[in-house]
C-alpha cells in the first residue's frame, strides 16, 4: 500500500498481502491514556484510545485489548473528527449488524464487544483517508488486598494463547487472529488519582517507575496522584501498583441509590482468624509449555522450591510438569520426608519450558480422577502463565470437582491470563495470586499454603438487616409453571425444581471460602433501603465452631449514583457464566442479556455499538488494519513468535503450531468438553521413578522420554537459586523440621560452624543435641533478626519448633534464651532496607572484600540473573 507523498507516517507494521507479498502500513492507533481513580476499593478506569487514517483509502481499525476480568465495562464513547457520537449498548448480533450495515453504507462505525471476560475487541468501520477519531473505553472494578496492602492491575497487552486442537469455538477463532509483534504498538500514558479515607503510607509498583506522590486533604479524604516516570511507557505487560494505607483492613457497608430508587448495598471485610492445621495431600501441577521461557519458568521454579521446604512433616505431596504431554515425578503422592524432598528438589532444579503448547484441561482431569488419600483433604496448586483459549472449559472442570479439590493458582509472568487463574480459583474455593518481575514471590506462596493448611471455610452466610434470614445457599425452589398451550400441562405446574439464579438475589450467590487476610465483597440488591442502626451480619460455620461479624450501618453508609448497581450486575452475570450457563443455557442467556442492558454492561451477549450519521465519500475499497499487541516483557525469543504465528493460519484447518511443537488433528476424537484437549490414547513410562502420561503420537513420545532423560542427568547441585537469606535458610530445613549443623547454615548465619558447635557443647555434649541447637539458633535468628522477613519464614518456624517439642520432650525452653544471647554476640549485625533486586528480593548489607555493598545474593546467583551490588 503506497503512502501519501511527503506524509509524517508515524509507527508503521509489516502487513501481509495478496499472493504473499508483504507491505508495510501505517499503525492507525496514535495513542493511549490511561485515567486511573481509586476510592477505597474500586477503581475506576478509563482508557482513551486514538486512532488516524493515514492511508489513501478508507480503513477499519481492529484492536484486541485487555481489562481486569472481573472488571465491569459500562461505557464506551467516540469523538469523530470533534464530532460525538452517540453510542449505545444492544444485543451482540444487533450492534454487530448495526455496524456493519453503517460500514457497508460507508458510514464511520464503532463497535465494543467481548471475546472473552479479560478480552475485549474494539472495531472502527470505514476510517476516512485522513480522518482521526478519539474511542474511551470505561470500566470498573474490585481491588484486592494483597500483604496488608490495596493492589491495582491494569492490564495493557494480550499475550499470544494456545488454542488446543478441539478448541472450534468462535473465541478461539477471534483470539486466533489476533496479531503481535515486538514493538508496542504506542506508548502509553497514565494518570493515577488514589483517595483514602486514612492517610496514604506509600504508592509504589514493582513493575513500571512512578512518579512521587502528590499529596494533599480533600474534605474527608486523603489523596495523592502519580504518573508514570518519564511519562510514557511500552505496552508489553501488566501495569501493578500498590497501595499503602490502613484502609484495607476496615471494614465497610455501603448502600447506594440510584436515580430509580433501586438500592444496592455491598459487604467488603478482610477475615482475620487462625485455625488448626489439617493433614493435606498437595499436588504441584507446573506449567513447563514454551510460553513460560525465560523469567516465568525461573519464577515457578523458584515458587516450587518454596513450596516443597513449607510443607508440613505429615503431608503427602507429588508434582505433576505439563506442556503438550503431562509427567508425574511419582505414580501416586508419596510421604514427606527427607527422601521424596531430595527426589522432588532434583526433578524441580532440572524442568523448564521445553514440553510445547500448554494443554492444562487433561492434567487438571487426571488429578481429579485420582482416588482421594484417606484422611487426606487435596490441594491443588496450579503454577501457570495461563495463556490459553479454553479457559471456560477449564473453570467448569474444576467447579465439577470442587467438592473433593481445594484448587489455588499462581498466575506467572508479565501477561498472565487472568480469567483462567482467578477463574479456576473461585471454582475450586481456593485463592489466586499473580507475580511478575520486581515482586517477591516468596510471601505469595507462603500465604497460598497457609490457606491450604487450613480447612475451608466455606458454609458461609449474610444476613442482610437485623430481621432478615441468613442467604448464601445458592439455590432457591420455585415452582415452574407450564405456559405452552400442550394437552397435558398448560396452566399446571410443571415440576420443582431448584432454580439457580434470581435476579432480585445477592452475589455471589454462594459465598466464597473465606481466607485470613483475603477480601470478601458482596453485593445484595435490597427489596427496600436499609436504615441507619441495622446491621449487616456474616457467619461462617468452621471446625471449631462458628465465627460471626456484624458490621453497623452508619449515615456515611449511603450513597447516590449507579456504580455499585454495575458492579453487582457484572458480578451477577460472573456468577451465571461460570455456575449455571451449562446447565440452564436459554436462561442464563435471557439473564446475562437482560443485565447487560438493563445495567449498560458490555457482556457475552451485550456490546456496544455507534455509528455517524454522515456518509463518507471515498469511492475505494476498505482494507482493515489489525493493530498488534505488544509480545509480553521477557519473551524468550523470536522463534516461539514465529510458531504462534504459523499456528494462527492452521486454526482453519484443526492444526496448531504452538511452542516448536506441530499437532495436527487429522483421525483425532473430538469426544471431551468444549475447548478442553482431545482425549488421547495413553500409556504410562516409568523412568527412575517418574511417570510420564504420553499420547499414542511417536514423535510426542519421543519429546517427552528426551525430557525424561534430562531430568534424570539433571545436576543436584542446583536445587535452589533463590536469593534472600531467610529464603536461603529454608531451603536448608530438613523435611522433619530439624536444621542440621552444616557449613551451609552457618555461612548464611554468617558465623563459623565450629564456633556454633562449641556454644552447643557448652549446654549438652551429647552429639545428638548438635542438631538441636542448630534448629533453635536458627529459629532465634529468624524470629530475632528477621522479624521483617516474618511472611517467608513464618510457616518453617512453625516447622521447626514442632520437631524441637517433640524430640527434646518440651525441654527446649532453656535453650532458646540462650541461642538469642548466641546470635546477638557472635553473628554479625544484618541489615535490610527496602531496595529490592530486579527479582523482587530483598537486598542484605553483606561485608565484601572492598567494603559494605548491597547484594542480592552473597553466596549464590539470583533467579532473575541478580548477582551484582544492588544501587
């Protein structure tokens, strides 16, 4: 496509044409700004996008972009040429019609649709030559308390998603298409506004600079803004900020009013509370597919490790590494002791990103099927960058089999699919969590044990108002009556029958488990207002009994405005899509489409659509233009870029290229779920202990027996690469608990080992009690001089000090006062501030030959390649 003589073209992208020739475009999307506004724990974001025609002939913009996927998108408006133009929201296939009846009439058109819930595609229908256009695209969304803090992600790319073989639906075919490069396709820039109602300690991000806060009161509220440092910045991963304050931990009811007089109150509290650990089997299952490569696979594998040293004495555990192919590091989850940690520690040190495209449903299904351990509730830990398109398929299967299966994800990487780890979270009543470069990651996987370790808590009701019953059930028995003129039946009652959903309801329809330290918020839409001195009142029934909160509603409690009846719609439509869609399809599609409207959500069945009314007159052809998403920050290499994009032009033809890895569907059984992986036929290879689950392909054998064979030569020396002292120390815990007296330890203590054996000696000279008092100095140096560090060292005192009652019979009392004296004399004074590596790790002051320095690591290198001074 020629250019315009003497025109300022901009970006340009290499587009492919007619017989293969390829030619090079102007990128029409000019830029992108980002107004971010935080009240409490909702965030309001608008994304303003603006695009030009620079083109000879008229064009049609198309751009997939993220959101939050519980995000609720309620408004989308468009400025042509400083004109606006009126948009509205519609059934899907009418504003799709409507739009491309504008475009057919040479109308300029805009539409807003949904592919996927953190998908959303955007499309500008015949742009004129020269023409430029302003779309804004709003949403909200429900913030979460991570660590004591609120923590805001704004997605900003769409990573590339593997699209498995029996995967036909039309979602798989729009995320098919859509384009990436290397280079964002604008930078972007943002404006953050936060207002608390308690002062605001701190805003920071481990994933992009910001500015300093701008500080100042505004009536009740404390408010700071920031930007991004240096203004702009690339689109290539997700943008993550938290925010300090004592806010997250109040808390709240608030009522809101609209201008209908319909009345929406909605519960936010974080749960503190402790209850006894149980006996768990806990299952590792770690997305090892190309996509995770580079920094996302030394993250789980760093998790991993942490995992593996947390876990209780009496636990069972297996792990279970899944690409195109799954393998088992043992046929059925083994004892943990000090045999199965080094057997696991050495299967973790030797995975990577080598097993192709990333086919989770069968893996998630083979677990599921396993008998359940007697005595032993099941934990499932999902480790994955998520990036695939039949995340619906496998949100149901966990759901299906939440009963038996506690299931938790840890969404890796820059880019993480959002609906799949939180989605299969909330199905599987577990908790999700994402980390990325810059974080810790530590902390994140500590809590997601605790909460594993602890039973769930999941009869949870709310009783909204002093006289109202408690809800939370789920489901309510209503009499369905015949309304078809049939022989039989009209007028009668048709049956009863368990009704999943009401509209006039509360959401989630059933609760949540509740976690300590994670948020609850719910939403009830009220028959009447409330009125000041009620109260709203939640119970949760638990093993020991049952825990009540009532939480008092005061004149601050309402407000006017629609955002919370939003927030409760978009919820509403969540709880429909991911518990009742299956089963009762025409109404959860009635439902969805009446909420959508009703509400000004866009939806699966709701999008919004405007046209201008006046024709343009360009006589030529429209040609559209696929603006391309950024690849994720950290993707490895051009190579499994180049695989993606073979694989997009086989979805037709049922073959994927994913990841150096070519299936073809040709004689395949389309009998599993919609977009879950074909069933295959499948046998077992055992190989020094591990079993491997391979289809009846020659050559996927064959790459799955070559990875058998690396993990069996894979070093033992490498078994961590972890970077924090404290971290450190952990991985030096015997299974038991116990801490032998090693070198190892005492470097880290940064004392000489002889030194800590004779302050032993000096207390029993018993041989055996060497180990004793290694574990008690241990544990006197983490709970005295890393007291900061608590959240990552927590869950292996609890461990260590279970060994040390019951092997010295309770009389290790004596000795902890001691082992404290020990350290504040002989070991050196440990210093750590807030610097972090680029890994997220903590920097220790440690003593070099040239002086103090800053280090992320003293001893070992860094997961994320950190093994210099920090600044």
């Amino acid at each position: 496509m020629p250019f315009h003589k003497n025109e300022v073209c901009g970006m340009v992208s290499l587009c492919e044409g007619l017989n293969g020739l390829s030619f090079y475009s102007p990128v029409p999307l000019v830029s992108v700004h980002v107004d971010v506004k935080v009240v409490n724990f909702t965030a309001q974001v608008e994304v303003t996008q603006e695009f030009v025609n620079r083109e000879r002939n008229p064009i049609e913009c198309v751009y997939f972009f993220p959101v939050e996927e519980e995000a609720a998108v309620v408004d989308f408006t468009a400025e042509l040429e400083g004109r606006k133009i009126q948009t509205q929201i519609k059934e899907k296939e009418a504003a799709r019609e409507e739009y491309n009846q504008a475009v057919r009439n040479r109308q300029t058109a805009f539409l807003l649709e949904e592919t996927k819930p953190d998908i959303f595609e955007i499309k500008v229908g015949h742009l004129s030559p020269g023409a430029g256009c302003k779309i804004k695209m709003t949403y909200l969304s429900e913030l979460p308390v991570e660590e004591g803090k609120t923590k805001l992600t704004i997605p900003t790319t769409v990573a590339p998603r593997y699209i498995p073989m029996s995967d036909g639906s039309p979602e798989a075919i729009k995320i098919a298409s859509i384009e990436h490069d290397f280079n964002s396709p604008v930078q972007m820039e943002m404006n953050l506004e936060v207002l608390m109602q308690t002062e605001i300690k701190s805003i920071k991000s481990p994933s992009h600079s910001l500015t300093e806060p701008a500080r100042k009161k505004v009536k009740e509220y404390f408010e700071a803004d920031v930007k991004f440092a240096g203004q702009t910045t690339n689109m290539d991963r997700d943008m993550i900020i938290y925010i300090d304050t004592d806010e997250p931990n109040k808390p709240k009811v608030i009522i809101e009013k609209n201008n209908e007089g319909s009345s929406v109150a909605m519960l936010s509290f974080v749960p503190e509370l402790k209850l006894k650990d149980h006996q768990v089997e806990a299952v590792f299952l770690v997305d090892c597919s190309g996509s995770m490569s580079g920094q996302s696979m030394n993250l789980a594998k760093e998790a991993l490790q942490v995992f593996l040293h947390s876990l209780p004495f009496n636990s069972f555990f297996n792990i279970i590494i899944f690409g195109s192919t799954f393998q088992s590091l043992f046929p059925q989850s083994r004892k943990y002791d000090d045999d199965s940690l080094k057997d696991a520690k050495d299967f973790a040190a030797g995975i990577s990103a080598n097993l192709g495209g990333t086919e989770i449903y069968q893996p998630l299904q083979h677990i599921f099927q396993k008998p359940l351990m007697a005595g032993l509730a099941r934990q499932v830990f999902v480790l994955t960058d998520g990036q695939v398109s039949n995340s619906s398929a496998c949100i149901e299967l966990v759901r299906k089999n939440s009963s038996n299966n506690r299931v938790f994800t840890l969404g890796i990487g820059s880019s993480a699919d959002r609906h799949l780890v939180k989605g299969m979270a909330r199905a599987g009543m577990g908790t999700a969590a994402f980390t990325t470069q810059g974080e810790p990651i530590t902390a994140k996987v500590i809590n997601q044990l605790k909460n594993a370790l602890q039973p769930c808590i999941s009869d949870v009701s709310v009783k909204w108002g002093k006289t109202s019953p408690f809800e939370g059930g789920g489901e309510v028995a209503v009499e369905i009556v015949e309304t078809k003129k049939t022989l039989f039946g009209y007028g009668k009652p048709e049956s009863k029958t368990e009704r999943k959903f009401a509209i006039h309801s509360h959401v989630p329809s059933k609760f949540p488990a509740i976690y300590d330290g994670s948020r609850l918020i719910a939403y009830k839409l009220l028959d009447k207002t409330m009125d000041v001195n009620d109260e709203i009142t939640v119970r949760a029934k638990t093993t020991e009994g049952d825990l009540e909160v009532s939480l008092p509603i005061c004149k601050d409690s309402f407000i006017q405005g629609n955002c919370l009846h939003q927030l409760f719609a978009r919820k509403m439509i969540q709880d429909v899509e991911e518990k009742h869609e299956q089963e009762n399809f025409e109404e959860s599609n009635k439902l969805i489409t009446e909420m959508g409207l009703k509400y000004n959500l866009a939806s699966k069945y709701t999008s919004f659509v405007g046209v201008d009314e006046k024709h343009g007159n360009s006589g030529t052809f429209m040609v559209t233009r696929h603006v391309k998403n950024q690849l994720p920050q950290n993707t490895s290499s051009g190579q499994d870029f180049v695989s993606m994009k073979c694989r997009k032009k086989r979805v037709a033809r049922h073959i994927v290229l994913q990841d150096n890895l070519v299936q073809s569907c040709a004689g395949a059984s389309f009998l599993s779920p919609p977009g879950a992986a074909p069933p295959v036929r499948s046998y077992e290879a055992s190989y020094g202990g591990m079993q491997m689950q391979c289809s009846n392909s020659s050559d996927l054998f064959t790459i799955g027996a070559s990875k058998l064979l690396q993990h069996k030569t894979a070093s033992t020396k490498s078994g961590h690469s972890s970077s924090s002292d404290v971290l450190r120390l952990t991985l030096c815990q015997a299974a038991n608990g116990s801490f032998p007296a090693q070198a190892d330890i005492a470097n880290i203590l940064g004392v000489q080992l002889e030194k800590v054996k004779d302050a032993g000696k000096a207390i029993n000279s018993d041989e055996n009690f060497t180990t004793t008092w290694m574990t008690v100095v241990v544990v006197a140096f983490l709970t005295e001089k890393c007291k900061e560090e608590k959240d990552v060292w927590e869950l292996v005192v609890e461990k260590a000090e279970r060994w040390l009652n019951s092997s010295s019979g309770g009389s290790v009392a004596g000795h902890v006062e001691k082992a404290k004296q020990f350290i504040s004399q002989s070991l050196p004074i440990r210093k750590v501030t807030s610097k972090t590596c680029p890994q997220g790790h903590k920097l220790s002051l440690v003593t070099a030959t040239d002086g103090a320095a800053w280090h992320c690591d003293s001893n070992n290198r860094c997961v994320g390649g950190c093994n210099s001074d920090g600044e």
